[in-house]
C-alpha cells in the first residue's frame, strides 16, 4: 500500500509538470484552433538556460526562472514575428506546417548555442524529505507541485478576469469579429505563443535537473504532453490538468508495477481507449459549425 502511495504522488507530480506544457498546447489551440507541434522544444529550451544560470554562472533560482521565462519569450517572439505572422492569412494548414518545422529549427539554435553533449543541472529545490505514515515526500515534490499548480491556477484566472485572457477568448471565437470590435488580433497571438512558452520553460528549469538536459529532450516530453492535452480535450484548459495527472498516475504505476520499458505503450493504450469512449476527450466540449 505504501509503494502505491508513493507511486501515486510520484504520478501526481509529474503529471503537473506536463500539465504546464499541455496547458500550452490547449491555450494555443483554444485561441487559434490549432497546434503548435514545437511547444515541446521550449521545454527544452527553458531547461538549457536554466541549467546554464544556476549551475554554470551560480545565479540564484529565482533568476534561472526568469531568465528561462524571458529567453523563451524572446525566442518566441522573434520565430512568431518571422515564420508564423506571414502564415496567418494562410490557410491553416501552411501555419500547422510552420510549426511542425519550427521543432528543428529550434533545436539546430540550442545545438548550435550550447552543443551537442548531454548536460547535467544542479537541483534547484531545497534537499530533503517529509514522512508521513512510512510515505516519504520529498520537498522537491512539494515545490514542484505547488509552483505548477500556481502557475495552473494563475493562467486560469488570467483567461477568465483579464482583458487579454477575455480577448484571447473573442479571437477564439471569431477572428474577423474581434478585429472589428478593436482587438489587435495580432498582438493577442503573439501573446498567447509566448504564454505558452513561458509555461514550458519553467517546467524545463524545474525538470532539468532530474532528467539530462539534451537538445532532443523536448520532443519526448512534448509528445507526452500533447497526449495529455488531447485525452482531456484539446482546447481545454481544465482538460489539459486532467489528462496531464492521468497521465502522469499512469506512468508512475506502470513503472511499480509493470516495467519502465512499457509505461509509453500504456499510456498510448490510455489515449485510445479515452477518445474510443469519448472522442472529444474527457472535458471536450461539442463543436458546432455553420455552413
């Protein structure tokens, strides 16, 4: 009972981060109905710079998140104003194309900034560990979770209370209407790339030092995180940290009580066997289109 514990909170914990990049994934989707197939790559980038701040230059935590944060912003801006603004009057599939491209050319600029090697980060939690009843949580655990689940419940009352989270809702629902109405439709996506890439990169600096940091390792953990937004409801945000713990739960009891070797084979299954039953996925919502 107590390795099943154990490896629930594990699960729990690692499907938080890949809630953040999910989330990423739903926000771009819910604002522009469509994905952004190199969101996993600022994963990657945020974990580089964070291990180059914190671990090589010694700078404190706090500046290895905003600088992870603020280099993928930068980054992100540079790549929507060049490959992604020219496409926007494009049929959406010109633009879908764009970003399944953009994953390698964002790893060819990491390859090219920070090498080829492997890299190791130092943790950048606090050592430790609590005991509750024979379970042992680890304070990088705590932290981890609860910066993810600020973070979830930031974007969520950003989304519902603020100007550019209720614009982002009215370019979602019609493009052309909220132009019109004065929202500088542009500038919203714009934003929402780069909340999108803010998100990812925290959990980069967070995961780097528990996984090696490697320009490929965006592409696992960016699949990963597609699934999960896709098991809850493509576009949905509470969707996404669902599918993301379930998700995550199910890796964790894969690896305890099956094998490491088929945790992706299970959580494939878990894809399937969710959009047989619900093809909207979990908390997808209905769509309707007018012809």
């Amino acid at each position: 009972m107590i390795n099943f514990l154990q490896a629930l909170i594990s699960g729990v914990v690692q499907g938080s981060v890949y809630a953040l990049i999910a989330l990423g994934y739903s926000v771009i989707y819910s604002t522009l109905k469509m994905g952004h197939f190199a969101q996993g790559e600022f994963y990657m980038v945020g974990a580089f710079v964070g291990c180059t701040l914190f671990t090589t230059w010694q700078l404190p935590v706090v500046a290895a998140f905003a600088g992870a944060a603020l280099f993928t912003s930068v980054l992100m801006l540079v790549l929507e104003r060049l490959a992604y603004r020219p496409l926007y009057s494009r049929p959406a599939m010109a633009l879908m194309m764009a970003t399944m491209g953009m994953q390698y050319v964002v790893q060819e600029i990491v390859r090219n900034i920070w090498g080829s090697d492997v890299r190791r980060s130092d943790n950048v939690f606090p050592d430790g560990s609590i005991q509750i009843g024979g379970i042992v949580i680890t304070v990088q655990n705590i932290l981890i979770f609860a910066i993810c689940v600020a973070l979830m419940l930031g974007l969520t009352v950003f989304m519902k209370r603020t100007k550019t989270g209720i614009a982002m809702s009215a370019v979602s629902m019609n493009r052309k209407a909220a132009s019109l109405m004065g929202v500088r439709t542009p500038t919203i996506i714009m934003a929402t790339y780069v909340i999108a890439a803010c998100l990812a990169a925290v959990a980069g600096v967070m995961m780097g030092p528990i996984y090696s940091v490697k320009y490929s390792m965006g592409t696992t953990f960016g699949n990963k995180a597609m699934t999960a937004a896709v098991m809850g409801g493509f576009g949905s945000l509470p969707g996404a940290m669902l599918g993301s713990i379930i998700l995550g739960v199910v890796e964790s009891m894969c690896n305890l009580y099956i094998s490491t070797a088929y945790k992706d084979v299970f959580s494939f299954i878990i894809l399937v066997v969710v959009l047989f039953c619900r093809p909207r996925g979990i908390l997808g919502k209905k769509s309707i289109t007018k012809v």
